[in-house]
C-alpha cells in the first residue's frame, strides 16, 4: 500500500557492494542536497509508486544494512532539510518490513515538505502497519485534505477502515469515491471486488 516503490538490493549486493553502495549514496546526496525528491506515478511503482494493495504487511523483500542506514543518518546530520535522504530512509525501512523505525523518517521528510501528499500517505501507511490505526487514518485524512482526487490515499483508507477499524461501510465510502475521481485506477477491478465483499 506505499505509494512510492524502489528497487531493494539483494542480500548478495547488500554484503558485495556495500563500499560502492555508501560511496554512490554519499556522493549523490552531497551532490544533490536540497534537490526535489524525483517525482513518482500516484499509486504506483515508479513514477509516484502504485503500491500493491494488501490486507497485512507484505513479506519484506528488500534488505538494509545498518551500515546503510548509518550512512543516510550521517547525511541527515549534516542535512537535516534534505527530505529526499529522509524519505529513501524511510522507504528502504518500509520495504524491509521495519515500520516503527520508518515512522519517524517519513515524519521528518513530511515536515520538510509537507505539500508532498505521498509521502504523508506513506506515513500513514506505515502507522497502520506498525499497529496504530487511529493515528494512520488521521494522517491519511490529511493526505486527503491536501489532495482530494489523491487515489492511493482513498484506496488506503478503505484498508484502515475496514481492517484496523471494522468500519465496512466507511471503506465502501471511500473505495466508491476512489472509482469516482479515478475511473481508470490500474487495480479498480480489485476495489470493485473489494466494495462487494465489503457490502456482503
């Protein structure tokens, strides 16, 4: 359900390439701090990631070193306004399955950029999946106050409602409404199927 996807590295690059991992990450960012995040497709992979829709966290697959995610805080000490290392740290956490951990990283690069609707709703995401279902759905309402027509956020409401709050018909709501303001949704067949379950 993240709106931003990535690559992951492998475990064999994990332990392989590591120097050429931190040296590339180091320089790009000393390179480019303070540069915009590189824009994503909404809701999906690439360019605003459409993340795969899941009722519970799906298997993490991607690996981080502490090794890496020392090198992005050494970044962010130095750059504390540089929302693109604190949100690529947020998602490789993410991706690895480590929620709780990525919770305050999107938080940071939220309050750099807090127009930044995806990564408001990856917050929320995260909050859900690290047990928080109150304050993921918060989030996400504010990720929809930002953006209305925001598809991944309505998609991901209807998740924290129906799931983390046993609130059928808020779901419906909101998954009606995705169908509405996003006809075209690439997984709309699975909000269709997901609405009817719903209402069953």
């Amino acid at each position: 359900m993240r709106t931003q996807q990535h690559s992951s590295f492998s475990p064999l690059t994990a332990v392989t390439g590591v120097a050429g991992i931190l040296f590339g990450v180091i320089v790009g960012y000393i390179i480019g701090a303070g540069q915009a995040s590189p824009s994503f497709q909404v809701a999906g992979p690439a360019p605003q990631a459409q993340a795969q829709a899941a009722v519970q966290p799906a298997a993490a697959t991607a690996v981080v070193t502490d090794t890496e995610i020392q090198a992005y805080r050494d970044i962010l000490t130095r750059d504390p306004k540089n929302a693109k290392a604190a949100t690529d740290l947020a998602n490789r956490l993410y991706d690895a399955g480590r929620y709780v951990e990525a919770i305050p990283y999107y938080r940071q690069a939220h309050e750099i950029d807090p127009k930044n609707v995806n990564v408001s709703t990856d917050l929320g995401t995260a909050l859900y999946y690290a047990g928080r279902p109150d304050e993921a759905l918060a989030q996400l309402e504010r990720s929809l106050a930002a953006d209305p027509r925001h598809a991944q956020t309505l998609f991901n409401i209807g998740i924290v409602k129906r799931d983390g709050k046993k609130d059928a018909k808020g779901a419906v709501e909101a998954w009606e409404r995705l169908l509405q303001v996003d006809p075209n949704y690439p997984e709309a067949a699975r909000v269709r199927a997901l609405i009817a379950e719903s209402k069953s």
